[in-house]
C-alpha cells in the first residue's frame, strides 16, 4: 500500500485496525452478494475486533493487519496491491495477473473498534 492508500484506511478506521479481506460473493458472513456470478470477481474490508475463523492468514502489512481464508486465496496471488483511487473515491485491489476489483466494499466495524490495548 502506498501513503495515499494507508492515510484513507486510518481516516475510515483508525490506524492499526484489523481488517478481513473476504470475497463478496455470498460465501461468507460479511459478504452483501447473493450470486455465485460473482465468485472471485468481488472484495470487501471488514474491520473487525478479532479476526475470525476461518480468516487465519496474516498478510505483510506494516500498518494494518489484515486476514483472509483459504477459499480468498484461490483467487488471490502473493503480490497483491491495494491503491486508493482520489478521482473515483474507490480502492482497487490488484496483482501481476491485473486488477482484481476496482471498488472494494468497505464495510461498517461490527463493534465499535478501539486501538487501546
């Protein structure tokens, strides 16, 4: 992630906040999608206090600590890219194989998300 990038995510939700990064396709309890026409094609953030099961593997990042599952990574590569769009608002998330969804859903915290330990 670039400045630009993290600056959006610590103004959505706070520096540090832990973040889900799940498909939205309607395979998983945050996803809004009701359609397996969607499958891989669709990503939402969701800030959450803990991450749960089945979200278990961390990505590399120094500024927020972001989990995903075994089904997220049948259709995400290890060289992934998220980038703030200034001109549309949006976050695109890419890789070397192209850009995987050009506006990532952020949804609301569940809770209530405080950074004290």
């Amino acid at each position: 992630m670039d400045e630009q990038t993290t600056r959006y995510l610590e103004r959505k939700f706070g520096a540090g906040t832990t973040l889900v990064l799940a498909v939205n396709d309607g395979s998983n309890p945050f996803s809004s999608a009701q359609g397996c026409c969607m499958i891989g094609d669709r990503f939402l953030l969701q800030p959450v206090q803990v991450s749960p099961a089945p979200f278990t593997t961390r990505l590399e990042n120094a500024d927020f600590a972001f989990y995903l599952s075994d089904y997220e990574k049948i259709f995400l590569k290890s060289d992934l890219t998220l980038q703030f769009k200034e001109n549309y608002g949006t976050l695109q998330l890419k890789s070397s194989a192209g850009i995987l969804d050009l506006d990532v859903e952020l949804k609301e915290p569940l809770m209530p998300i405080t950074n004290e330990k």
